[in-house]
C-alpha cells in the first residue's frame, strides 16, 4: 500500500509513496502515510548510515501480525502517533459516559466487555473511528494495548455473533 525509500540522488530525503489505486479510503490513505512516516523516522536513518541495504523491504499482511521488527515499529508508530493515549482515553470516557457504558472500576477505569453487547461495542468503536479518522481496526487494536477494553473487541464481536448464529440454528 505504500513505500518509504532514501531518494536515490545521495541526499537525506526520503521518498513516501502511496499506491492510490489500493486505497479506498481516506482512513486507509492516512494510516498508510503514517506506517511508511514511521519507517522514515526509524529505518531510514539506519539505511543511509550503511547499516541496512538500501533495499531493505518489509510487507505486512494484516494489521499488527507482522513478525518484521521494522514493520511492528511502523505500525506503532501509525498506532500512537494518529491515535494518541491521552486523546484516546478521554473520547473513550466522553462516548462512555454519554452511552452509560459499563466501566470496571475495580480494574482501573476500562470498559467492561464482558457486560457490553456486540452492537454497542461496535457503536462505540465506530464514533472512535470516526473522531480519529481511522479505521475500526486501528480503534480495536489502540483499545486493546492501551488497556482500556479488558478483552479483545474482535473477539468479543466474534464470540457474540458465533452464539447468536448457535441461538438460531436451535
């Protein structure tokens, strides 16, 4: 979806390349801006030094699964840097309170999944994505490592639409 490379003429600059025409979406476009940002800030400098050959390549297939060093980095980077904690947090709180969500005191403020329908979940994450103009995926993930949801919402979405299938074949 994107590229991040040393220009070619010898100087510092980096060259960031979006490929368009597998971006469909502006969230897709700014979360791909800020990866390949993230490998300019990281791995570029390593590149130009000689540590790293200029045509050190990495892909990451799925969000956050890549076993690539480089690419966790990147994808951290995006993560934190488009979907910031503090910020995350108190939209999280806002949405929370304004939908009366239930919150785990006793496990230091996060939302209680276990106690938390599918679409509601999928509401709240949704308005977040919104706010940040990022995707769901980014939102679910940015939840779950900062620790503001005590189980993964994918799984949680999964689970409740896997018993909700159960329920009606019975």
């Amino acid at each position: 979806l994107g590229a991040c490379r040393p220009c070619k003429d010898g100087s510092d600059q980096v060259f960031i390349n979006l490929n368009r025409r597998e971006l469909h979406s502006n969230a897709q476009m700014l979360t791909t801006l800020a990866h390949e940002l993230g490998h300019a800030i990281f791995d570029v400098p390593a590149i130009l030094a000689g540590k790293k050959p200029h045509n050190a390549f990495y892909r990451t297939k799925h969000a956050g699964r890549s076993k690539s060093p480089a690419e966790w980095r990147a994808n951290e980077f995006m993560g934190s840097f488009l979907v910031p904690k503090r910020l995350l947090q108190q939209y999280f709180i806002e949405i929370s309170n304004l939908y009366d969500m239930p919150v785990n005191r006793e496990m230091g403020g996060i939302l209680d999944t276990d106690r938390l329908d599918r679409d509601m979940l999928s509401l709240i994450i949704d308005e977040l994505a919104f706010k940040f103009g990022v995707s769901q995926t980014v939102i679910e993930i940015r939840l779950q490592q900062y620790g503001l949801v005590c189980r993964s919402p994918k799984a949680i979405k999964v689970e409740q639409w896997q018993a909700k299938r159960r329920g009606a074949k019975a």
